[in-house]
C-alpha cells in the first residue's frame, strides 16, 4: 500500500520535472537561437560581409545545423528506445548542447566560421534533448490530457526563457552597471548565463525516480548495443509508418507548416535588421513575444482540449498565414511589436497541439523511435526555410522574401485536414 502511494506520488511530479526541462532549455531557444546570435553573428561575428552576404551566412549556418539534426534525428529516437532509460541520455544532450553554447563567450570579433561550428554543434545538443523531452509526454500524461500536459510544459519554456531573456537584455543594455566593458561582452555573457540555466534547471527530469523507458522493448543495455538494436529499428519504424497512411500524413503536413513557424522564429531579428529597425527593438519585440506566450501557450492547450487538437493547429496555420503577409507591409517599430504580440498568441500552441496530437497516433511503447522521425522532419524543414528566405532575400529583397513562407503554410494546413484521427489510432493499436 505504502509503495502505491509512493508511486502515484511519484507519477504526480513527473509532468512537474518535464516541465521544468522546458523551463531548461528554451532560454537556448530564445537568448540564442532568436535572440542574440542572429543579432551577434551580423553586427561582431560576420562584419566584414554585406547585409545580405551576412544573412545568407546566417541562413548557411542554421541550415547545417537543422541537416545535422536531420540525419542523426532518427537514430537518436532508436538508441533511446533501445536503451531503456532515457533521462540519461536526455542528460548527455544536454550536456552537449550547454558546453557548446558557453563555449560560444570565447569567439573573438570576426571569426564567424568558429561561432559557425560552435552553434551547430551546440543545436544538436538541443535539438537531440528534445527528441527524448518529446517523446516522455506519451509516457507522463492520460491521453485526454495530452494538449494541456504539452501546453503547460511550452507555457513554462517561455516564462522560464523570458526571465532570463530579460535579464540578459538589461545587462546587454546597461553594461557599466555589471562592470563590463560594453554590451559585446553582456552578450558574450549572455551565452554563458544560458549554459548555467540550462544545467541548473534539468535537474528534475534528470533526477525523476522512475524515467519511463520505451515499453516492451526497454531493457537497460549498453551504448553499443544500443546503436546495433538501433538500426534494426530504424527499419522496422520506418516500415510501421509507411503503413500508418494517417501518421505519413501528419508527418508530411507538419513538414510543411512547421518549416514556415521555425522559420519565422529564426529569421525575424535579421529580417527586422533588413528593414532598417534598431537592434534595441528587435531584442524587446522577442522579450514580448515570451511574456505574451506564457499564458497564450497555457490557454492554447485548453483551447486544443475543446476543439480538438488538428482544429487548434489549423487556426494557428491560418494567424500565422495572416502574420506573414501583413509582415510584407510592415515599416516600424510599432509594427514589429504588433506582429511579435501575434506570433506569441499562436507559436507555442501550434507546437505544443502538433506534439500532443502526434503522440495520440503514434503506437503505445514506441514514442522516442517514432519522434525521432517526428523531429527529424521539423528539422529538415528548417533546412529549406533559412536557405529560401536567404536566397529570396538576395534575388528580390528582404520583404518579399519572408513572404516565401506562407506558401509552406497553406500546403501544410490543407494536407494537415486530410488526417483521420480516428482512423490513425485504430491502426496504430494494430501494431
């Protein structure tokens, strides 16, 4: 009796230590990923280029990094399956990933290859983290709850990234009152601030006493046998979701109209830099679209649990069709804040509702195998996005390059109706 309750006590904290890992590491997602390194990389790194020789460099290296993703994203679901614990090598990505961006405080001015590589490397220990983080919603949340547990845990990442996005933005702006030098080395400081959040608060997840592993299949097992189980797998999922049609579906439309949401929050500070605006501006325009999402994220996954979570995602694909083309017209401040309220409405519900709905038709035991490919797909659509708008940029300006993205929109959105649920889940329980 005492080890039931201990172990319903136990289930309670988990989502808890899921969300703080959110918590962890969106401030990476945010201070670095859409903040100051788009911003860093053009006005310290990469000077010597032109504007637009600058973002096409930008767009190489967020590229590189999404293709990396790309080919190890699958392998790195398997090997978690196969391991049987996969808070370990949650924590290995982690690890990974926050040593790579504090490294990012000793580039010097110019040398915009080494932040290059640096940040490659260190978004493939995000992007690897992720695919675990991912996979443990199906593991910790009732399927009925599935769209405010996913909700919660991205409300958390912007509350959590914003505090800290905050406070780097004031230090970057009041440099003397910490004793530095200027604001480069606030955001140089920046990048370390992020390591040491990052580790502190994966904490939790890492420490959760009973990690769930992948089902049947999750016997603990060495590293290297891991990797051997691990490609025996691959082909069998891949085989699985060529006959789940609905899942294929699903797969192919989040391909779609993901790459246009990533894309949108990678390229905007370079794409308000284009048009002229200040960086000081851009930097608030970020720190309101994380206060904004913190409660819209929350009210987005009640939102999904009412409509359904593919009609959550639809609404989501249509603001943000609207937010691309009003962004065409857009000349001032004013306007990019306006459009940075916008995004903060809809960007973590259409991620949190596309990762809830995903794990609802996927097969039971299988989540991390089967969100490597979900990852997978994400990051390879971040693959095209950057290089699009980087070349359309160069061909026909900046404000009708970020208009590109709509077109990925609309064609995820329409082939994203075609899914069945209902249809999916009865053929995933088949398997």
């Amino acid at each position: 009796m005492t080890k039931d309750k201990s172990e319903i006590r136990s289930k309670k904290k988990q989502p808890w230590a899921w969300y703080f890992y959110d918590w962890a590491n969106s401030s990476y997602a945010v201070v670095v990923l859409a903040g100051f390194f788009p911003v860093f990389f053009k006005q310290y790194w990469d000077t010597a280029s032109s504007a637009e020789l600058s973002t096409f460099h930008l767009g190489l290296t967020n590229s590189a990094a999404s293709l990396l993703v790309v080919l190890l994203a699958p392998m790195i679901g398997a090997v978690a399956d196969q391991m049987g614990r996969k808070t370990r090598l949650l924590g290995a990505f982690a690890a990974l990933g926050l040593v790579m961006t504090g490294a990012l405080y000793w580039v010097g001015q110019g040398h915009w290859q080494i932040a290059s590589v640096l940040f490659v490397v260190s978004f493939l220990g995000f992007a690897g983290g992720n695919i675990i983080y991912d996979s443990l919603l199906a593991e910790i949340a009732a399927e009925g709850d599935m769209e405010r547990i996913s909700a919660t845990g991205y409300a958390f990442g912007y509350l959590g990234s914003g505090l800290l996005f905050a406070f780097d933005v004031y230090m970057t702006l009041h440099p003397s009152a910490f004793g530095l030098a200027g604001s480069a080395q606030a955001v140089r400081l920046s990048f370390l601030s992020v390591a040491l959040w990052w580790g502190v608060f994966s904490g939790p997840v890492l420490l959760m006493p009973s990690a769930p592993g992948a089902g049947p299949r999750a016997e603990k097992k060495s590293l290297s046998q891991s990797i051997r189980g691990a490609f025996r797998q691959l082909y069998q999922t891949f085989t699985e979701i060529r006959c789940l049609r609905e899942v294929s579906l699903f797969l192919f439309a989040y391909w779609l109209y993901i790459d246009g949401v990533h894309t949108i929050i990678r390229m905007a500070v370079d794409y308000g830099l284009a048009l002229g605006l200040g960086s000081d501006s851009l930097i608030k325009a970020l720190l309101i679209t994380q206060f904004v999402g913190f409660p819209a994220a929350w009210l987005y996954g009640l939102f999904g649990q009412k409509v359904g979570a593919k009609n959550g995602i639809i609404t989501g694909i249509g603001a943000y069709i609207l937010i691309t083309v009003a962004a065409t017209q857009m000349q001032t401040a004013a306007g990019f804040f306006t459009m940075a309220v916008a995004i903060g409405l809809v960007q973590g519900g259409v991620q949190a509702l596309s990762r809830a709905f995903y794990a609802r038709i996927i097969p039971a035991g299988k989540s991390a195998e089967f969100f490597g490919f979900y990852n997978m797909l994400g990051k390879f659509a971040a693959v095209i996005g950057p290089m699009v708008v980087g070349w359309s940029s160069v061909l026909w300006g900046s404000r009708y390059g970020i208009l590109s993205i709509a077109v990925l929109l609309v064609a995820g959105g329409l082939l994203l109706v075609t899914v069945n649920e209902t249809r999916a889940k009865e053929l995933a329980r088949r398997l």
